[in-house]
C-alpha cells in the first residue's frame, strides 16, 4: 500500500497543471481570393484551422479563446473589408 500511495504521488507530481480556456468556434466564410489573408492573420495568433471546406466560397472554423473572439471579429471584418460572413458559435 505505502508503495503504491508513493507511486500515486508522484505520478501527481509530475503530471502538472493543465490550464483550461473556455473558446468559442468562429466560422469564416469568404471568396477564395481573401483565403490566404485570412488563414495568414489566425496563423500568426497561432490559432490553426480545424476545419476548412472549399466549395462555391471558403469556410474556415477556429476554436478561439472567449476573450479574444470580440477583437478577432472586429479584426477580421477589417482585413476582409466587411466581405467575410463571421459567425461565433458557442460551445
């Protein structure tokens, strides 16, 4: 028993402390000529796509920190020159 209370603590130990950020998803959708603009501007925020669906227009979905989505929106309505559809979905 004591060994496996010594093994439980330290597995503890070394396990960490994981923090949690609550996100929302935000949904891009725009012409494929402001793809490589909007991919480029979340990729410098190291937030990555996860989820991309090329038909007719592009649609691009991101999990973003709930802090952030307010000046992501404002800043991507900006870049696009308001052309982009930005949905935020919370999850």
């Amino acid at each position: 028993m004591r060994a496996y209370g010594k093994a439980a603590s330290k597995a503890v130990e070394e396990a960490g402390i994981l923090e949690v950020i609550k996100c929302h998803e935000i949904v891009v959708t725009m012409p494929y000529n402001l793809y490589d603009k909007v991919n480029n501007y979340f990729q410098k925020r190291e937030l990555a796509a996860k989820d991309s669906q090329f038909g007719e227009d592009v649609t691009i979905k991101f999990d973003v920190p709930v802090a952030l989505c307010e000046g992501i929106e404002k800043d991507v309505i900006n870049l696009t020159g308001a052309v982009a559809n930005i949905i935020i979905n919370k999850i």
